[in-house]
C-alpha cells in the first residue's frame, strides 16, 4: 500500500468518525414509543404542573345557562 493511499485512508476515517461524533452529539430528533421527540434530552426535563380543575371545559357556560334557565330567561340562538 503506498503512502497517498493509507493517508487517504485515515483521512476518511477520521471524516467518518467526526461525522458519527457531531451527528450522536447535537442531539438530534428520535422516534420512541410512536412519538417524535424533540432532542434525547427531553425525558430529563421537568415535568409541568395543570392546577387541578373541572374536567368540564365550558363549566362557566354551563352554569349561566343554568341560572338564565331557573330565572326563566331561555336564550335559543
């Protein structure tokens, strides 16, 4: 093996593994459990709080109309 050869070797070599270095170390999206996930860190984070509450969305809404319908005021849009 001549010497331009072996040090065209070892040049792609080390491309290669600067390569699968960066690629491995920017954390890039992956695929787990059915979910893109954004970077291999996101199961460290913190997880955030909902404060406990009616699991009815419209409970407000709900209630007004209630109240409109006892004092007899029916609203038909």
């Amino acid at each position: 093996m001549s010497a331009k050869q072996t040090q065209r070797r070892l040049k792609t070599f080390l491309w290669g593994c600067s390569l699968v270095v960066a690629t491995v170390g920017t954390g890039c999206q992956s695929h787990i459990g059915g979910q893109i996930l954004p970077s291999p860190y996101y199961h460290e984070d913190d997880v955030q709080y909902f404060a406990p509450g009616s699991e009815f969305p419209l409970a407000e809404e709900a209630a007004a109309m209630q109240a409109d319908k006892a004092d007899g005021r029916d609203r038909n849009f």
